[in-house]
C-alpha cells in the first residue's frame, strides 16, 4: 500500500507568517491529493482536491501545489484562525490513507 | 443543507459488536459516495471503508478487514458500519463523511462523529 507523510508534525509560526507543510506518497498518485483542516473541537474540512484546486468558501491564503509523489500546502499569513491539524489523503486508489497530520501553532 | 448524523456508539467489551448508523438529508444520497473515517484519542484521522453510491464498489482498511462491514439503503438515506471482534485499538471517534461531488473519494461533509469506547 501507498504510505503518506506528512511533514513536518509540528510548527509553530507567528501571525502573519508564511507556512509550508509537505506531503509525501511513496508512489505517484497523480494528483488524486486533498487536503484537510481539522481544528479543535470541530470536524474535518475540506480545503484542497486535485492536489491544487481550493474548494470553495476557502480563504484565498491557502494554496497547494503539485503532483506524483510531492505535495505542499502553503498558508501564506497565517491567521489565528488557522490553528488547526492539517492532513493530506490521497484518493487515486483504495486505501485511502491519510497522512500523520501536522499540527500549526501560533508563536 | 447537507447534513450527517451518526448514531451507535458506545461502550462495548473487546470481542463484541457494534452498529453504527448514518442519517443523511439535504442531498440525493444515492448520487454521492461515503465513508467512514475514525479517529483515535490522541491521534490523527485514519480512513476506515468506503461505499460507492449505487454499493458497486467497496473498500476498506487493512486494520479493519474481515471485521467491519459497510453498507447502505438509498431507500432510506442510511450508511451503516457493522463492527464485529472490536479491539481495544478501534477505540475512536468514527465520522461518517459524504464524497466530494467534484473529486468523488475526497471527502466534502463530515458528520460530527459518534464515539466507540472498547473496554472490559
């Protein structure tokens, strides 16, 4: 099976700063690749599908990029709002297995 | 407005079984694929199984196989998982979460979970 890692686990960043997570497949999954934002005490959203297109409603700070094997997820000024676990899915073929998730704090 | 409401959990002895079920409203529920996706204290999201939305095609986790059965009735907007020889691993709150209407197997709602305790 594809394994998914995400990295890093862990950051903390200031307001307004720029954020980079990674996603890594260890096969090429196309760009079957979403993104999630799960925040304390609340569900799982969706951000990102096809490794690159924003779902709607979604603040226009967060972008995504690329395809195979390596993914990022950019924030680019983080917000308060923004303290959440981030998790990436691949979807191109079952099982659809999630990434270990990268924790953002703010500084 | 889409909406997903789980219900089932509880506690339950290792080796016992549990039934959870999804009530789902606010689209055509046989159009869209579903999932169940759970999540362990402390822990991250882990996918569990899979439901195409005419049940053609079904998956599910290695950790979960030969265990958990998934299924559906369009006729009554239901997901349901069928949890038989629980672990005490499968503690977890379980999501039943609704695919993407563009990217099918992303997942696009989210119920707000019900949680499965295995314990003696």
């Amino acid at each position: 099976d594809i394994q998914m890692t995400q990295s890093p686990s862990s950051l903390s960043a200031s307001v307004g700063d720029r954020v980079t997570i990674t996603c890594r497949a260890s096969q090429g999954i196309s760009n079957s690749l979403a993104w999630y934002q799960h925040r304390p005490g609340k569900v799982p959203k969706l951000l990102i599908y096809a490794a690159s297109t924003l779902q709607s409603g979604v603040p226009s700070r967060f972008s995504a990029s690329g395809s195979g094997t390596d993914f990022t997820l950019t924030i680019s000024s983080l917000q308060p709002d923004d303290i959440a676990t981030y998790y990436c899915q691949k979807y191109n073929s079952a099982p659809f297995t999630f990434g270990g998730g990268t924790k953002v704090e703010i500084k | 407005e889409v909406q997903l409401e789980e219900s089932g959990g509880g506690l339950v002895q290792p080796g016992g079984s549990l039934r959870l079920s999804c009530a789902a409203s606010g689209f055509t529920f046989s159009s869209y694929s579903m999932s169940w996706v759970r999540q362990a204290p402390g822990k991250g999201l882990e996918w569990v199984s899979y439901i195409s939305g005419n049940s053609g095609s079904i998956y599910y986790a290695d950790s979960v196989k030969g265990r958990f059965t998934i299924s559906r009735d369009n006729a009554k907007n239901s997901l349901f998982l069928q949890m038989n020889s629980l672990r005490d691993e499968d503690t977890s709150v379980y999501y039943c979460a609704r695919g993407s209407t563009i990217a099918g197997r992303a997942v696009e709602y989210w119920g707000q979970g019900t949680l499965v305790t295995v314990s003696s």
